[in-house]
C-alpha cells in the first residue's frame, strides 16, 4: 500500500512538471488572421504575442489562428466586437464596412508611399482612427501592419498601360471602393472571399488578384499566375484590434501592457515590410513569373482622383476628411 502510494505521488508529480506553462494563464487570448503566418500579419502577430506572453510573465497566452481558420476578415472583426473571440488581424478594406470613416485610407492613389503610410497612421492621424474604430466598430485599434503595395497579378497577359487592363476579370474583395477603382480603370472586378480565389484563379474563372508580393509569394500564385505588375493604386494597410469589451475589462496595467505591445510590434513589422517586399518579387520572379512595371500610372492615378474619390466622399465623412489625410501627407 505504502509502495502504490508513493508511486501514485511520482507519477503526480511527474505529471505536475510536464503541464506546460502556458496552462496557468490567467487568460487565453484567440486571434485570428485571415493570411499565413509567413506574412506580414503573421510578423505583427507572432511579435504581438512574443511581448505579451513575455510582458505578462505568463499571466496571457496568445493563440493564433492564421489563413482564416476563424473564417473571413470582416467575420473576424464581428466576432472580436461582440467577444467570441479577443482580436484579429485584418486588411484594412475588410475593417471599413464597420467604419467607414477609416474607408479613406482605401482610397486609390490616397497613400502612395512607405512615408505617406506612416504619416496616415501614427500622430494626430493614428489617435483619430483609433477613437472612430472604438466608436464606430468597438474594437480597439493596438497596431499596424504595413504590407505595401498591391500589386497585380494575372495569367493572361502582360499589364504595363490602361489599355491592358481591359477585359481582365480580377478577383477584388466586398468593398465598393476598389471594385470602384477597377471599373473606371477598365477592367472587370469580380468581388470573391479571400478563401476562394486561389481555386477561382486556378479555374481560371478569374484572371488574377491584387496584393503585397508577400502574400502573393506566400500563398504560392506562381503557381496559377503568369505576370505580375508594379501597381501603386493601394497601400496594404493591415490593422491589429482587439474587442473593446475585452479592453475595457483589463485593469489600467494590462490595457497599458497591451497598448505597448501593439505599438512595439508595429515598428517591428515596419522595419520587416520595408526589405520583405523586394525579397517575395524576386522570389516571384525567380518562380517564372514575368514583372512588369506600369508606363502610364500617372493617368491611372488621375482617373482614380477625378472619377473615384467623388463617389466616396459622402462615405468617408465629406471631402474635408479626406482634404484632412492630404494636407497631412504634405500634398
């Protein structure tokens, strides 16, 4: 009896040591994304949990659920507002159906550099949209992520002018304003969830897709794309949030822990932005496909300016909002 008693004790004990850390967090927090982790999503949220966890000695585990395993973006900003799950990394087109306030930052030629990036989302311009996506979307804005420019891909032809363009069939998410950009710049927009496009492009039901080299390279559309081309009509902006609910239930010490670690991520997924862009081109590239650069972007842009930012204004909080974000940029 004394020898099963202390060889239960061993294997309690035993048992007792193998029981991972990350087992007496006080909370596990549940992020989804809707890319890989190999993306410039997965850097902001692999950094973001790094801080956390280490920040918190322990107290929090961060879960990351990638390549929407949680289901779509704009799903995934739903649930982090009502609370089924903590937050999420979503592009930024699939957080302005919430707030269309922060729509602005989608418009076409708006953003046209790494510099204007940053400027539209930290100072006086970062408070703002931090205070309308609590407001307007109850979650709270903790960082971004900088993806640069979508670039064009497609399978059926090389694109370097407007004349190009048409008669491409190019798969674009739910949101007016890029299916907006597409039309006046002659082209066939054909709104698709993220999940599906791989599979529409390899059905050839469309032709191609905009996006970073990084999610192009990191998705493998070498495989079912032929050409890409140097596009600057958008910048990929990719904000971190987490539910408003669930920030205001943390004590003034964990909701400063969690401001900062967002903020330390974010410069973390700049400093990786700015040179893993260039490094998924090459490897694009060294995939057979062909890169083009665009002759005559500076009509594209004007069409974009003269004939889709009209349309918008009304949505976007009136022309001053968006005369706001220009002034700011220095144009």
């Amino acid at each position: 009896m004394k020898r099963f008693t202390k060889i239960g004790l061993i294997v309690l004990l035993g048992a007792i040591f193998i029981v991972p850390i990350s087992a007496f967090a006080e909370k596990t927090l549940k992020i989804g994304l809707g890319d890989p982790l190999d993306s410039d999503q997965g850097v902001l949220a692999l950094r973001f949990k790094e801080i956390v966890e280490s920040a918190s000695g322990g107290r929090y585990k961060v879960d990351l659920y990638p390549t929407g395993q949680l289901g779509d973006e704009q799903k995934m900003v739903k649930d982090a507002r009502r609370g089924s799950i903590d937050g999420a990394v979503v592009a930024i087109n699939n957080i302005t159906p919430f707030s269309k306030s922060v729509g602005v930052l989608t418009l076409p030629y708006l953003i046209q550099s790494f510099d204007d990036a940053v400027k539209a989302t930290t100072g006086n311009l970062g408070n703002k949209w931090r205070d309308i996506l609590v407001k307007e979307a109850g979650v709270r804005l903790l960082g971004w992520g900088y993806s640069n420019f979508r670039v064009l891909t497609n399978s059926k032809k090389p694109v370097a002018t407007l004349a190009d363009l048409k008669g491409l069939k190019i798969r674009v998410p739910k949101n007016a304003i890029m299916i907006e950009t597409w039309k006046a710049l002659g082209a066939e927009p054909i709104p698709m969830a993220w999940p599906e496009t791989f599979t529409a492009m390899q059905q050839k039901v469309v032709d191609g897709q905009d996006n970073p080299h990084v999610i192009n390279f990191s998705m493998k559309f070498y495989e079912v794309q032929n050409y890409t081309s140097e596009v600057h009509y958008l910048f990929s902006l990719q904000p971190l949030v987490i539910g408003e609910k669930f920030f205001n239930s943390l004590s003034p010490e964990d909701q400063a822990l969690f401001t900062r670690a967002g903020i330390e991520a974010q410069q973390y997924n700049l400093l990786f932005s700015v040179t893993a862009a260039e490094t998924a081109k090459q490897n694009m590239i060294s995939k057979g496909v062909a890169h083009n650069e665009i002759e005559d972007e500076d009509q594209w842009s004007k069409i974009a300016m003269d004939k889709v930012w009209p349309k918008f204004y009304d949505s976007v909080g009136g022309k001053s909002a968006v005369d706001e974000v220009v002034k700011a940029l220095g144009r």
